[in-house]
C-alpha cells in the first residue's frame, strides 16, 4: 500500500483533534483549493487560528511545518487540476471526430448557459465604469490565460491607448505595474489552475490600491481575495474552453467600442487609415 495522501492523515487524526485544529482540518478536506496558496499567518487570518496551531497541526500530521504542509496542498492541487488531467479527462468516451465535434459544442453550449444563469450584465456594467473612468488600465495574465489577455488588450488597445497588457510571466512585470495609481486599474485574467505569479502581481496591485477586475472561473479563484470586481466565467467541461471568458470579453470592447466611438471616431478612423495605407490589413 502506497503512502498516505494528505486528506488520508487528516482523516486518521481527526476525532482526537482539539476544536481549533478541527477548523485547520476542515478547511483542508472541504475547501482546500481556497487555502493553497496562502501563507500560515494568511490561514492564520482567514479561519482565525493561531500560526502556532497550525504548525503544530503540521507537526501532528508529520510535517516540519506549515511550509512542507503547504507544499502537499499545492502538489495535490496541480495534480488534480494540471492540463494533463483536464486532457485525460478528455479522453473518455467515443474517439470518433463527428461524437466529439457534437460533444464539445454541446459542452460550450452548457459554458454558456451557465454563464446566462449566473445574469452578470449589471456586474460587467460595473467593470466597463471601472474601464472608461480609469485614466490607465494594464490587462495581464500567463500561460493559457494569455491567449485572452492578447486578444483583449488588442482590440481595446485600438480603442483607446490608455490600454495596454502584458504576460505576467515576463521579467518586467513589477515595472510595468510599479507606475499605476489609484486612478487607474488593472484587470487580471487567470482560470482553473490559478497561474501564481497572475496572482501575486493582483497581490501587488491590491497592495497598492489600484481598482482590480478580475476575469476568472470560480468564486474559489485566489483572485477574488484581490479584486474590486469579479467576473466569474464558468467551465463545466473536461477541457480548458474559454467561450463564456471569451464572451464577457467581448462585450466590454462592443460596450467600450460603442461609447468611444461616440468621442473619438475621428482618431479611430485616422488610426484605421493608417494601418490600411502601410498594408497591415489587405
């Protein structure tokens, strides 16, 4: 028989855990994706326990301390929620083209059900005020995310330049973010596996007061710990599908595109014109 798990020790203990370490314990068996990435003095302050209870709880379940608890959590969270499981999810069932193709779109369909369910509009209403009265705003997101960071920041970049974005996995991150202000705000995009370095630049925003939406897929996403305003884009199916994000999305830049264009047409039809002129489009 293989190792013990983490929720396997927690188990084995549980009935002889004092009540403040019980929190400690189910906190892990019932919401660990919410505590993963926090440090003892941040659980510490978000189940109010002590950090010596919970380095002692650590120490009951075999650990050094909190860190090396820590660590577990997150490799059984990656584990779980890596790209690779998401894929064999992905796997069961019919591998025939046509059952996949009519699969998938029903799945997207559902995404967006979802999404209709949830009734957001007066939420996205509150995130393209945030937008327009703010004098910058920096889009950022990595690794998968980014795909959605570029595909926004590109198109609202064309609307307006106060816009810019960046993959937060590059070296400059901190500089480029070092420069906003109150007045400003930063929209960050992160799914499902919750990219740290995506989280701990929303971190540092939040520390700096600048107004943060977040576009993510859960109310268990580490980023609503940061944001003014959540946009929460749900994904049922096995597989990364970014169709309810993607719709969020662009609804900002047809809402955004709407208002400028009222404003600035004259600069957006000189910016066209030019692009045009130097054989960007054909």
């Amino acid at each position: 028989m293989g190792a013990k798990n983490i929720f396997e020790k927690v188990r084995e203990v549980y009935d002889s855990l004092p009540k403040q370490q019980k929190l400690i314990a189910d906190t892990i068996l019932n919401a660990y994706e919410e505590i993963v990435l926090l440090s003892a003095k941040e659980l510490s302050e978000k189940i109010n326990v002590s950090s010596a209870t919970i380095v002692r709880f650590a120490q009951l379940l075999g650990y050094d301390g909190y860190p090396d608890l820590a660590r577990e959590l997150r490799k059984t969270f990656l584990e779980t929620n890596s790209p690779m499981m998401k894929l064999k999810e992905s796997f069961d069932g019919s591998s025939d083209p046509i059952d996949i193709y009519k699969q998938v779109l029903q799945l997207d369909r559902e995404n967006i059900r979802l999404l209709e369910k949830e009734d957001i509009g007066h939420v996205v209403k509150k995130g393209l005020e945030l937008l327009l009265n703010a004098k910058k705003v920096v889009i950022f997101g990595g690794r998968t995310s980014y795909s959605l960071v570029h595909y926004a920041g590109f198109l609202l970049r064309q609307l307006d330049r106060k816009f810019e974005f960046f993959n937060s996995a590059c070296d400059d991150s901190i500089e480029r973010l070092r420069i906003l202000e109150k007045s400003d705000c930063c929209v960050a995009i992160s799914f499902h596996r919750y990219f740290r370095r995506t989280i701990e630049l929303a971190s540092y925003c939040s520390k700096k007061g600048v107004p943060m939406i977040a576009l993510t897929d859960s109310a268990k996403s580490p980023l609503l710990s940061y944001s003014s305003l959540a946009l929460l884009a749900p994904n049922k199916a096995p597989f990364y599908s970014y169709v309810s994000p993607m719709a969020i999305i662009n609804v900002l830049i047809v809402c955004y595109a709407r208002i400028v264009n009222r404003y600035n047409k004259d600069i957006f039809e000189k910016d066209m014109k030019e692009l045009l002129d130097n054989d960007v489009y054909l």
